[in-house]
C-alpha cells in the first residue's frame, strides 16, 4: 500500500493502523501527533484507525530542548 508521509511516498503493508505507522517508524511510547488526510487522529484512536491507500498522513513528534 502506498501513502504520503509527512510529503514524501512511503510504501507499507495492507492492514496497518495508525500506530502499527507509529511502532515502524519507531516512535512507540513517544509524544507523537498523527494527522490523517486533514483529520488529527486522538491518540486513543490509533490502534483502530486504518490505513487506506493514498491516504495522506503527517506524524509528528515533540523533541525535548531549551
């Protein structure tokens, strides 16, 4: 299956949800923000909310500074 991720093309398995992204990516357990196709996806949402081909997905995640 094929998506935009955060702009660029990613190809990833049928059948994934918003935090199977989430684990590939390696952020589990991170302060991530996931917008789905304009949509952002509550974080109790994502291990329900499936991927769809040509979806457009932004993930987004806090980096500690000061």
């Amino acid at each position: 299956m094929h998506i935009q991720l955060n702009g660029e093309p990613y190809t990833l398995d049928a059948d994934l949800t918003a935090a199977d992204l989430i684990a590939q990516l390696g952020l589990t357990g991170r302060r991530v923000a996931v917008e789905i196709n304009e949509e952002i996806v509550p974080r109790s949402q994502l291990a329900t909310t499936l991927l769809a081909e040509d979806d457009q997905v932004e993930v987004v995640h806090a980096i500690g500074g000061g």
